[in-house]
C-alpha cells in the first residue's frame, strides 16, 4: 500500500501536533513521578525477561 505526499505530510503534522499537545504534561508527570527503586525494576525486569524467554521458545520450537 502506497501512501501519497500529502497522507505522509498530513500524518506529519498530526504527529507533530499531538507531541506539542502532550509534551508539556507528560514533562510534568516525569518531574513529579517517584523515582523506581532497585526492587521495582526487578519486578518489571523479571516477567519482561521471562515473557521475552517465552517467545524465543515458541520460535524456537516452530522451525
């Protein structure tokens, strides 16, 4: 599927737009959030790393 100049300008814009919009408040969600404790990125890092284990698996057993 081709995509024409204006459709890719347009999207563009559109990207652009919505950075301007939610950039101020997510700025502000950064500099008031807690900082993540080493406990916390275990708790994230452990699933993610497991689901990621997981996935290499089931390729793994297709080929």
């Amino acid at each position: 599927m081709m995509v024409s100049v204006w459709e890719a300008l347009l999207l563009g814009v559109l990207v652009l737009l919505l950075l301007f919009w939610f950039g101020p408040g997510v700025r502000a969600a950064m500099r008031n959030s807690r900082r993540g404790t080493a406990e916390d990125w275990r708790g994230v890092l452990l699933p993610l790393g497991l689901v990621v284990l997981f996935v290499i698996l089931l390729i793994a057993s297709v080929r």
